[in-house]
C-alpha cells in the first residue's frame, strides 16, 4: 500500500486495529479515487471494515459513512491546502478544494 497523508501506519485499519487489506478513499467516485490518490487521501482499512461486514459496520453502501468519509478527505485536503500556502486566507482552501474536486462536503 502507497502511503497517504492521514495516518502514519498504513499496515492497521484505521477503524478496527486488524491488518489493513485494503485502502479506502475518502474522496471516491469516478474521477474523485484518481484525484485521492494523487493527493494522498486515503486510508488503511480491512476487508471487513471496508466493504465486506455488516452494512452498518464497513464504509462502502453505508451513506452516513460514506458522507462522513468524504467530509473528513476534504478537511485534510484543507489543512494540507492551508499548511503549504500560508500567505493565502485560509477560506480559499474551500474554494480550492471546490474547484479540485467539483463540489464541497462541509
């Protein structure tokens, strides 16, 4: 597994503490994984936890985690945004990630 910027462990699923199997992107949908890629919005996450438990237990087919996944993508995303141009106003992270990804989530 590549290495993202969320976490510093990518062998552990970041929900459960198992062996990552796969990694999940928090920003997904057709040009949206390939966008997450580049900027290293992913994360280490099981089989399980992923897509393959309990609808209410794993990511994918789960709205609320799916909205919840894309919502903390884009307030990483920001704060990357925010470190690497600090003479900018922190609000035009928004309006950067907007333009990116076509559509915010917060």
């Amino acid at each position: 597994m590549s290495k993202g910027i969320v976490t510093e462990y990518p062998e552990i699923c970041i929900f459960c503490g198992r062996q990552a199997e796969a990694e999940h992107h928090l920003i997904f949908g057709t040009a949206g994984r390939e966008l997450s890629e580049r900027d290293g919005l992913k994360i280490p996450v099981c089989n399980n936890c992923h897509n393959m438990g309990q609808k209410l237990c794993r990511i994918h087919e789960n709205p609320m985690a799916e909205r919840l996944s894309k919502m903390l993508g884009q307030a990483i995303w920001e704060k990357e945004w925010i470190t690497a141009n600090s003479q900018q106003e922190p609000r035009k992270a928004r309006e950067a990630f907007r333009k990116r990804y076509g559509r915010s989530y917060l």
